[in-house]
C-alpha cells in the first residue's frame, strides 16, 4: 500500500513533516523534489536558522561608538569568515574543527558545496527611535554532515557580545544508502524510460532531513523539474520531462509493489 502525504510548510518550518514524527515508520520512504527526472536524490545539507536582534541607546552619528547595524554586520562578517574557512567538523574532537588537506599531506582544499558551512542573510532590518538604536535579521545556515550544533550555537553566543539571539530549529544534513531496493527501483525506472541515472546530494533541504533519521526507513528524493529553479518567479517545468517523470514513478512504484 502507498500512502501519499502533502506535507505542509515544507520550505518554512516543516510543519507537516514533524507533525509525522510520531507516526510509525514506513517500509520505504519517496520525497517528491526536483532531482531531473534521471536523477535521484540521496543527501541534503542541514539547516539552522537564528534570529538577531540588538538594542543600545542612540549614539552621535559623528561620535566614535558603532551603531547598531555596525555591531550586526561585524556579527555576519565574523560568521562568514568562519564559514567560509578551509575546515572540516570534527565530531570525535568533541566540537573542534580540523583542517581538510589534501592527500599530500600539507596543503589546503576548499570543501565542496555538501561538505562546508554556509552563511546567508535572509532578513535585514536596522532603526531608531531618537532614543533607542536597534538592529535585526535573520540568518541562515546550510550544515555539512556531522556538524556540531550545540558547539556552534555557543561560539556564536559568544560573538553576538550582548545581541540577543534565538535559535528557530536546527535540522541535520542527511546521506541515504545506495543499495536499497527503493534506490534500485527508480535506476531501473529511469532506465526503462531510456535515461542514464544519476545520483545527487543537494546543498538545500527537505523533509528528508526530518523524517529520514527519526524512520530509519530506506529513503531517497525524486521528481521531474529544475531544483534551482524552485521558490523563484521562473519556476516551471518542462512537459516532456514531467512526462518521463511520470513513467519513471510508474515504473518504480510498481516495482516496489510487487
């Protein structure tokens, strides 16, 4: 038996998706995303989101003290940086970062979009009052795997120096198993349709990210259509590939149903 679920929220908080934690588990489990109908999906990066925000008293705009934009764009720059670093999470040093060299032993390498942090501003605001200077946003991380959260969420506590800050949740990235039979049931149905498979891991997120590691079901992500082009004013789909995206489910759903 198939059960399909509309998920709400799945771009914002994932409130469908958590609303299903609870249930039980399924044999197998299809996130319907963009992949290119001969595609599969098998990882998605994590995410974290803070929002923060800073209150001072109002300062001379001539004077020497920083304003309160100032204090929350140092706060990003700093962020960034860090982000943007040469390094690896290190979970067996309890939180520590590590260098990624390369197989020579000595230089660096830059870490591939699944493998490095990224930092993002999603919203930015900054005003006074004639009294109070204040400054607000929202940022947005994309988590490697094995990435230490807690670790991370106390060193930018201690960057923030006194802006409040509050964590809206924090999802980790995800890497499904190759050899499953959800997995081989979709190569064959993108072969059948006359593809050439290939796998993907994507530097966004999906429900994936939530469901996945609470089921401990095979799982992967599949669906016709452009990833980047999704959430944007030219999001569409070319109809033949919608089309070969529908024999391609077809082919696999019965499969799986044998």
């Amino acid at each position: 038996r198939f059960t399909i679920i509309g998920a709400v929220e799945e771009e914002g908080s994932s409130r469908g998706a958590r609303h299903l934690v609870n249930r039980k588990a399924p044999d197998q489990l299809v996130i319907l995303e963009p992949s290119g109908w001969d595609a599969v999906t098998l990882g998605y990066k994590g995410s974290l989101k803070v929002r923060y925000r800073l209150s001072k008293p109002m300062g001379h705009g001539a004077g020497p003290n920083e304003s309160a934009a100032d204090q929350a764009i140092a706060f990003v720059r700093r962020v960034q940086d860090y982000a943007g670093a040469p390094t690896l999470p290190s979970p067996a040093s309890g939180g520590g970062k590590e260098t990624a060299s390369t197989a020579s032993g000595g230089g660096k390498k830059s870490l591939d979009a699944f493998e490095r942090l990224d930092a993002r501003i999603l919203r930015f605001h900054a005003d006074h009052d004639g009294f109070k200077d204040t400054a607000a946003m929202t940022v947005g991380f994309r988590l490697p795997p094995n990435f230490d959260v807690p670790s991370f969420q106390e060193e930018l506590g201690k960057w923030a120096e006194g802006a409040e800050l509050r964590f809206e949740y924090a999802d980790a990235a995800v890497r499904a198993e190759k050899n499953t039979q959800v997995v081989r049931a979709f190569l064959k149905g993108i072969r059948d349709t006359g593809g050439m498979p290939r796998f993907k891991m994507k530097t966004g997120t999906s429900d994936m990210n939530i469901l996945a590691p609470v089921w401990g079901c095979p799982t992967l992500a599949y669906g016709p259509g452009d990833s980047k082009l999704d959430h944007t004013p030219d999001e569409a789909m070319d109809l033949e590939d919608f089309a070969r995206g529908v024999d391609v489910l077809t082919s696999a759903l019965g499969q799986l149903a044998r």
